[in-house]
C-alpha cells in the first residue's frame, strides 16, 4: 500500500488529496446522505413541509404493485441482457481464438459499439424498428408479423433489450479474448496431443479457466442492464407502453422529476446504492481470487 | 494454430462475419439514411444503398439543426459535447494522479480514511444520486454551465486505483536516486513518475473520453439552455419531434456525427485501449 521508500509528512499530501476529497464530499458523500435523509421524510402536496415518517417511503414501496412490477421486470431484464451479452461475447472470443489471419481487422470491426453512447444505440434501433418506416419492421410485415413497439410491451422490451445487448458485446468481447489468450498454449496443445477436439478443449479447459473473467463480467453486465441503459430505455420507450419496460432506474427519475414524488424516490435511490454496494463487494472478491494454472 | 482443420476454421470465419454482420448493420442503415433527402426517407421499403445527399445533410444539420427539435445547430452540441468529455476526462486524470501519488508515496494521519473516502465514490453512480446532487450544484449556482456538467462526475475511485497499481510497480530506487541527486516531491512526480505512467494516461484518456461524450442523464437534468445542450442529449430531443414530423435523414446524420469522435478515439488507440481496458477494469 504505502511504499517502503516514502516522504515524511508535511502539508503536501494535504494539498494533493484536497481536489478529490473535496468533490467526493460535495458531490458524493453529500447527495448520497441528503438522498438517504429524504427517503424518510414525507413531502406535503404543496411541498411547503416535511414531516419524518421513518420506513413508511420503504413501506409504501414494497406494497406498491408498480414498483415491485418494476423490480421483477429489472430482474428479467438485466438477466436476458448478461446473458445474452455474455454468450455472443463468448462465442466470438472462443472463434477468434481459433482463426490465424484476419484477428486485427475483426477485432477492429467488432469492438466500436463500445463507443457509442447508449441513447445513440436506442436511436439506431428504434429507427430501424420504426412501425411505419423502419427497416426490419417493414421485413416482418411482409412476412406477416405486425411489428409495434408503441403498442405491444413484449415487443418494447424486446427491442430495448436487443439494443442493450448490442451495445455491450463489444465489452465483454474484449475482456474474453484477453482472458482466453492468458490461458497457456501447452494446456491446449496437451489436451489436443490427448485427442480432444475444439469443441472438447473448449468446456473442460478454456472454459473452467476463464471463470474469473466471467464472474467479473457478470457483475459489470448486471450493473450494466441496471443503470447505463436508462438512456436507451429513455430513447426508445420511455417506459411504456404501460409501464412494459420501466426498469429501476428510470422509474427513479421518473418518479422524481415527472410524478415529484421526492420521498419515494429517494427511498429507491437508497435500494439502487444498497444493490450497487453490494455488487461491488462482490466484483471485489471475486477479483482478489486467481485462477492457479 | 494446433491443428489444421479447415472445416472449423471455415466455420469460425463465419461466425465471425455473422458478428460483424450484427454489429455493423445498424451503423450501415445510419449512414444509409443520411445519404438520402427526406422525402426518399418517408417512403417505404427505406433504402438500403447510399444516395447522394450526405454533404447536403451534414451542412444543414451542422449550421442550422433539425428544425422541427428547435434547430440547434449540431455544430454547436458537438463542440459542447467536446468540451464537457474533455474536460472530464483531464479533470479525472490530474486530481487522481495526484491523489494516488499522495496516498502511495508520503505518510500522513488520516491516509487510509481518505483512501476509503475515496473508494466510496465508486459505489455510487450518479443515477443514484441523481435529485440530491441536483440539488448541490443549483445551490452553487453551476446550472447551466460546463462546470455543472462536469464536476460532479469528476471523481473517480477507478483511475485514482489504477494509478495507485501504476505507482506501487515502479521501484523504489527511482525515488532514492532522485532524493540522492537532490529531486523534492514535486520534482520526482513531474520529472519520474508523470513520464514512467505516460501509456497508462494516455489509455485512461480513451476510457473516459468516451464516458464523458456519452453522459446523458445529468446534462439532460442540469441544462435548459439551448446554448449548453450536447449532442447526445440533442439526438433525444430530435426523436421526440420525429414523432410529428420525421426528418430521420437529418437525426441520423446526427446520429453518425455523435458516433464518429468516440468511435475514433477508440480505433485510433486500439492498442493502448485494449490493454488499458482490459487491465484496469479489473
């Protein structure tokens, strides 16, 4: 942690710390106990006053049939979207690996999606599945299928989710290669001497040894599907239709800046920062463990 | 290659192009569809190769916007956009790498307290702090400015760590041969440790260059000034109007426009960004 080698004190490391510590304070540590103080206060309709009402926002939340709606449905779909990710992600990494010519110019091709912005990638689909003019809803119309996202809440969640794994396998992608190719060559060519084929190699050795990356990967892609995709959710849906595709987080804005309910939706702010907290200890333990080869 | 067998290397060629496929489509029906004039973009089937309009739509979207969404020009939001990335991204590197040296080179009371002070702030995404954090930067009259854009996003458990792992590998004989010749503190880290972390800085930059260009919740709650919208937050307000009146050749060239920094940012330092991707994160 410290070095062996070290200066003595003196004010300098104060001064060093100080731009960091003081932005964390103001515009972390602050908000975030503001945001727990708020979830047990109640606001009066006219918002004139407050009154301290302990665990009734909690309360309210867990019998609000919306909001545990809300919950199922962001379970679902942060699920559908790891997994998802993760298994395209993995298949190509797994090809890749096998391929001799053309790595650079498919690594190229592959990755940018990690630049895009999410609501860029809801604006690129939701344009292609358009109901009036979109590209691949006119395909399925001419098959038969009467594509709409605006009335339909499968199809909304559909599309949200094919946007939000779209954006993401670039990432894991990335953190799969490197993962695969830190594997030692003997240990394939050993169990190739031994006459396992690909496909063999593949589950009883790449696979066991890259559980690390994928526990790693795992965390990243439901913290992923629980808070960047707001900006694709806010891009294509907007909830609807009918709530079908209010995930958490959008349901945190939306109950504070549409419906101004402060209460509650500091109350769920609070769920949201436990879920992170708890994501991260477990991202943090699962990185402290190495795979011994 | 451990063995040849052309079959599965075949096989594996066509995934992978399937994949490329599936990524790259929708980039391709973009860039499509800002090549063509509105009224191709109302018929049905839409195309499917290029017209000849690109120019036409890139000069339109760039000086005077897409009307219908209030014709901001891009031009302006993609500058906007350029200045709040980049001022996140240097403001991240500089406080961590100062942070992280503070923490791995001096002793001090209180070291490991703000150590912890510091990793709490990758804890908490400013989704979930949203409304309090609002609140902070009205009271210090930020609304509306590139600071209130980008400070409050300014504080980074991620890169002060990453610098900490940098520092802690470099040995420390570089800080007893700089004390013999003479070097303060401030010396060593400009003249020892600034030049030693140069790669790092530099794939950290990619990381947060993009995040910073990609922010859109907290610039869409904290402006109402058309002068300080970024284009990310443009090309929502754009699909909204497209309700009413659909100019998508014009909301897809903005599109394309609000891809193309991030996207060469990243392919120009593929390398550097792989590795500081994949090593960081972790």
């Amino acid at each position: 942690m410290l070095k062996r080698v070290h200066f003595g004190p003196s004010i300098l490391p104060y001064l060093l710390v100080a731009p960091q510590i003081i932005i964390t304070i103001v515009f972390f540590i602050w908000p975030a106990s503001q945001a727990l103080y708020q979830s047990f206060l109640l606001e009066d309709a006219f918002g004139l006053g407050s009154e301290f009402v302990k665990f009734e926002n909690f309360q309210a939340l867990f019998d609000d049939k919306y909001y545990l709606g809300a919950f199922k449905r962001t379970a679902f779909f942060s699920f559908v979207v790891a997994f998802s990710a993760m298994s395209i992600a993995l298949a190509l990494a797994a090809m890749i690996d096998r391929i001799s010519r053309g790595v650079y110019t498919y690594r190229t091709l592959l990755i940018w999606p990690y630049a895009v912005a999410p609501v860029v990638a809801g604006a690129l689909w939701v344009f292609m599945f358009d109901p009036t003019l979109g590209i691949f809803a006119y395909a399925l119309n001419t098959v038969g299928y009467d594509w709409n996202h605006k009335l339909n809440g499968g199809e909304a969640m559909g599309l949200v989710i094919v946007a939000a794994v779209w954006k993401q396998i670039a990432y894991n992608f990335l953190f799969f290669v490197a993962a695969i190719h830190s594997i030692p060559k003997s240990l394939i060519e050993a169990a190739a001497i031994d006459g396992a084929g690909p496909f063999k190699r593949f589950w009883s050795i790449i696979f066991p040894l890259i559980t690390p990356t994928t526990f790693f990967l795992l965390v990243v892609n439901i913290v992923y599907a629980f808070f960047d995709t707001f900006g694709i959710v806010h891009a294509i849906t907007q909830g609807g239709p009918a709530k079908a595709t209010e995930i958490l987080v959008y349901k945190v804005w939306y109950d504070g800046s549409v419906a101004l309910d402060l209460g509650g939706s500091a109350a769920q702010s609070v769920i949201l920062m436990g879920i992170v907290i708890v994501m991260t200890v477990i991202q943090f333990r699962y990185i402290e463990r190495k795979v011994e080869y | 290659m451990i063995e040849n067998r052309p079959f599965t290397t075949l096989f594996a060629h066509v995934m992978l192009i399937c994949g490329v496929a599936l990524v790259a489509f929708p980039i391709w029906v973009t860039f499509v569809a800002a090549t063509h004039d509105a009224v191709r973009m109302t018929q049905v089937p839409l195309p499917l190769l290029p017209g000849d309009q690109f120019l036409v739509n890139m000069k339109a979207v760039l000086f005077d916007g897409v009307q219908s969404a209030g014709g901001i020009p891009v031009g302006l939001m993609l500058f906007n956009s350029l200045i709040v990335a980049m001022m996140i991204s240097i403001g991240k590197i500089a406080i961590s790498l100062i942070s992280a040296f503070a923490i791995v080179y001096f002793r001090f009371p209180f070291r490991m307290g703000f150590f912890w002070m510091i990793f709490i702030t990758l804890m908490l995404p400013v989704e979930v702090r949203i409304f309090p954090t609002f609140k902070v930067v009205a009271d210090l009259q930020m609304l509306n400015s590139y600071m209130g854009m980008s400070l409050p996003l300014i504080a980074s458990a991620t890169a002060t760590f990453m610098f900490r792992q940098v520092f802690l590998t470099i040995p420390d004989e570089m800080l007893e041969a700089a004390r013999v010749d003479g070097a303060g503190p401030m010396r060593f880290f400009w003249d020892i440790l600034i030049p030693m972390s140069r790669t790092n800085i530099a794939a950290l930059f990619v990381i947060l260059f993009i995040y910073g260009w990609n922010q859109y919740l907290w610039p869409l709650l904290i402006t109402t000034d058309a002068e300080y919208f970024t284009v990310v937050m443009g090309i929502k307000q754009m699909l909204e109007s497209a309700e009413l009146s659909p100019e998508w050749n014009l909301i897809m060239m903005t599109t394309l426009l609000a891809m193309v920094p991030p996207i060469f940012v990243v392919l120009s330092m593929q390398k550097m960004f792989v590795q500081g991707l994949t090593e960081t994160d972790k």
